[in-house]
C-alpha cells in the first residue's frame, strides 16, 4: 500500500514587506486568502491531513480557515523553515509522505506536486526547482556530476554557488520519518542563526535517498508574495489563467484583461462579457447570456438568453431567461426573476419575486415583494416595506397596471388586472380589475399670481 499524504504549510512568517497589520497569508488573491489557494490544493492533491504553521498574527490564520478541516501549529517564534518544519513534525505520521508547501506561494497547480508526492512515495525526495534568470535571494541548487548534492542559502554562498541559476522553491516532498530524523540534526550556524529546512538534502544524500528534481510549468507557479506589488503581480497572472481558460471555452471577452473572477464563473454557449465585468462567489451564465460593461455579478445565477445592461450589480440573485437588466440596476439577495422580465435604470429590487413578462424600468424601489405575471410598474414606484421597526410583504397580482410616483404601504396587496392612478400613495387593498386612486382632485384657481420679488430700497 501507498503511504498517505500529508501536508505542511508553513505560513508562520511576517511578511514585513506587506507593511500591513494582516498576516501575509491572509491577504487576498482572487478575492480568497494566499493561504485558502494552498489549503485548496491540499484538498485537490487528496491529503489525509494537512497542517498549517501559523504565527505572525496570532489566531487570526487559525480563525480565518476554520471551516478548513487542517491541523494548525504555533511557531511562537519564526527561526527558519527548519525551526517551522520541527514545530509539526509531531503531529505527522510516522509511515506517511510529507508535502511542504509554502502559504504565501498560491499559483502552484496541482499538476506541478504530483510527481513529488509521486517520489516520496516511492522512496525518493522530491524537489520542486527553478531556473531564474535573477536567482539573486534564493537558495541554490549545487549538483555535483548532475546529481543534487545539497542547497546553500544566498547568505551563506560563495561567487561561484551564486552564480548558479537553479533555485529552490521551497517545496519538496519525502517519507516523514526521514524528515524526523534529519531536522532533529539541523544545526543554525549560518549566515542568518537560522534553522534551514534546506539542509536536509545534504542529509538525505547522505543517507543514500536519491533526490528527484522537478520543475513547474511556468516560473509564476513557485513564486512567493513579499509585497503588495508581488501580490498585485500575481493577481494578473492568475487573472489571465482565468480570462484564457474562459476564452478556451468559447466566452467572448471584450478585453481578457479587463475581467475579474473571484470565485468561479461557469458559462454556457456563446456568453459574452464586455469590460471591466466582476465576478465573485459562484456565477453561472446561461447559454447566449451578455453581460455590458462594468457589471457586478455576485453568487448569481443568469439563465439562457439574458441581456445585462451596462453598471448592474446583481447580488445573491437568480435571474430567468430571456431577462433585460440594466443599465444601472440593482438585485440584491432574494431576488428571483422568472421569464421575460425587464428591469431599467436606476431600480433596486430585494428579496421580491417577479413573474413572467414583468417591467419595472425606471427609477424604482421593489423590496420584499411577490408579483405575478405582465406587470407593469410605472417610474418611480415605490414599495414602502419598513414602517421603522418590522418589515412587511406587498403582493400583486398578474396583468397590474402602477401609475408612475405610486407608493405601496405594506402589507398591501393589489388583485389582478387591477390599475393603480399615478401619485398613488396605497395603504389598503386594491381590489382586482378596478381603477384605485389616492390623489386630490385637480384645481385651478383663476387669477392666481405668482409673487414677485420686492425691490430693494437703495
Ligand atoms: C526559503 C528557502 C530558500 C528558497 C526560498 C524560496 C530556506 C532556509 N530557504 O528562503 O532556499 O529559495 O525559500 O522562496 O528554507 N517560514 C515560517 N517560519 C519560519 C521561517 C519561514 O513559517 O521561521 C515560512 C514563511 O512564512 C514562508 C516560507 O516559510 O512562507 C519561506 O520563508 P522565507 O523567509 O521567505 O524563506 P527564505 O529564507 O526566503
Ligand atoms: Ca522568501
């Protein structure tokens, strides 16, 4: 049988460069932690348990990942990887294989760690490795005859070792009990009085346990973030990876490098999204579906054939077939739209339920309402659903006619085929197929003069 997985992430570091009061591993990439893309990894490679060394920041990594199933070390104090390795080493298994990754490198796919668990597994110590061209910083990989003999830090290098241009990552997988046995030797007589994980290739060598390099696919897949600029750089890289994929799947995107996905967005058949779109959470787009310009699209779901105007931000919505939105909406959470539904500039609608063929196209507020199908509802309608302390429903019916500048005080309801005069203000039901007005009647006093200004005496 296979050894199990198990992963270390270390992420105990400060990250100083950030020059933020949040531990590093927390700030945002994709709208997720550094350290929720590494923890996702863990979980796609199938670990039997995965550990996280935290520090900086105290509980706040522990808080942030609670929902996560992982195992979480303090590192009081951060003397190096090795120092940070040792502080979970009891809390590994003795016949597993580790994984060591890093929580502030989040780009790494999974198709990159593969062959290192693979190597682990079968005996070997597998080493993730980078060519740079600037490999100023890292640890380099010294190989005598092509065989990788150890790694000297940067500090502790001589001219001739930095010149070399293969680094390591960080990342290497091996069987736990070696790495029991070759930490507890760590010595921190270095440049940097520090603990090197490092160092263990030299003990593995030493023991006879061959060493397997691979490297990534793309340079971006092992980089780290230290700075808000790193951060800021890694965010377009991934952004780009998404933007390519959705392309690959047939999107149309106005600009692939003026979308934003923080979450997952699944599209069907010929969707197309115009700039400057943002996605987050879970979105799905039907088939045909269009999206304008600056739209926010937030845990929706738009079904085939809708078109969503310029500047419309849906959130925590389902919206049907056949929709027209925008520009300038507002769905806030609740909100589910059935077929045929028009919603127009300047309208926000919560928590309401419209029916097929409905409109609301200027300028309206619809909360916490049920309407039924082929409504009208004229400019400037407004459902009145908090009367300050308790939030009440506004019921119509189907084949409604609402007069522009009417107000619905709930609870009201109005019966189908009912027409509602503009200037409305609504506080009791109004009955179906009828004609219900609130405004005073019109009049016009004759002779009326407007005043006119007094002048001054000077
Ligand atoms: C380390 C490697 C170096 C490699 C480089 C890649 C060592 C000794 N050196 O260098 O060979 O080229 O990464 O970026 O391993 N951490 C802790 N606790 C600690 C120290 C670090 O959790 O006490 C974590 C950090 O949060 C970070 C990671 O380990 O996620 C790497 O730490 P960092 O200080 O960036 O490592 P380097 O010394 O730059
Ligand atoms: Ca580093």
């Amino acid at each position: 049988m296979q050894p199990k997985l198990e992963i270390l992430i270390l992420a105990a570091g400060k990250g100083t460069r950030m020059r933020s009061d949040l531990p590093k591993v927390l700030h945002k990439l994709a709208g997720k932690p550094l350290l929720g893309h590494v923890v996702d990894n863990a979980h796609a490679l199938g670990a039997a348990q995965t550990c996280v060394v935290y520090g900086f920041g105290g509980e706040a990594v522990p808080q942030a990942l609670a929902d996560d199933k992982l195992t979480f070390v303090l590192q009081a104090q951060q003397h190096g990887t090795g120092h940070a390795v040792q502080q979970a080493l009891p809390a590994l298994a003795d016949d597993s294989v580790t994984l060591v990754l890093y929580g502030d490198v989040p780009l790494t796919h999974t198709a990159t760690l593969h062959p290192l668990v693979a190597a682990a597994q079968s005996g070997k110590l597998g080493l993730l490795t980078v060519t740079l061209a600037d490999p100023s910083g890292y640890g380099r990989i010294v190989r005598e005859h092509g065989k990788v003999t150890r790694i000297v830090e940067h500090k502790d290098a001589t001219d001739a070792e930095r010149a070399i241009a293969e680094v390591n990552t960080g990342i290497l997988a091996v069987a736990t009990r070696h790495l029991k046995q070759w930490i507890a030797t760590l010595k921190n007589d270095n440049a940097q009085g520090e603990y090197y994980l490092t160092d263990i290739i030299a003990r593995a060598v030493a023991d006879g346990v061959a060493i397997e390099t691979h490297q990534p696919a793309s340079e971006w897949e092992v980089l780290g973030v230290n700075s808000k600029a790193q951060l800021a750089q890694l965010e377009r890289i991934h952004q780009n990876e998404i933007a390519q994929a959705l392309l690959e799947a047939g999107v149309t995107l106005a600009d692939p490098a003026r979308l934003d996905v923080r979450g997952s967005l699944n599209c069907g058949r010929d969707v197309s999204i115009d700039v400057n779109c943002v996605f987050e959470g879970k979105v799905l787009l039907g088939d045909g579906v269009q999206v304008g310009a600056n739209c926010v699209l937030r845990n929706a779901t738009i079904a085939a054939g809708t078109r969503i105007d310029a500047f419309t931000l849906i959130d925590d919505a389902a919206i049907g077939e056949a929709n027209r939105l925008g520009p300038f909406s507002r769905i806030r959470p609740g909100t589910v739209l059935a077929r045929d539904v028009h919603v127009g500039n300047f309208v926000e609608i919560k928590n309401s339920q419209i029916d097929d063929g409905s409109k609301i196209n200027h300028l309206s507020y619809v909360g916490d309402t049920t309407m039924g199908k082929k409504v009208n509802i004229g400019a400037g309608t407004i459902t009145c659903n908090y009367d300050g302390a308790n939030k009440h429903r506004t019921v119509i019916g189907d084949d409604v006619f609402v007069g522009s500048d009417t107000q619905l005080v709930a609870p009201v309801s109005v019966g189908n085929g009912a027409t509602l005069g503009a200037g409305t203000t609504l506080t009791r039901d109004a009955p179906a197929g009828e004609l219900t007005l609130s405004r005073a009647k019109q009049t016009t006093i004759p002779g009326w003069k407007r005043p006119v200004k007094l002048k001054k005496e000077s």
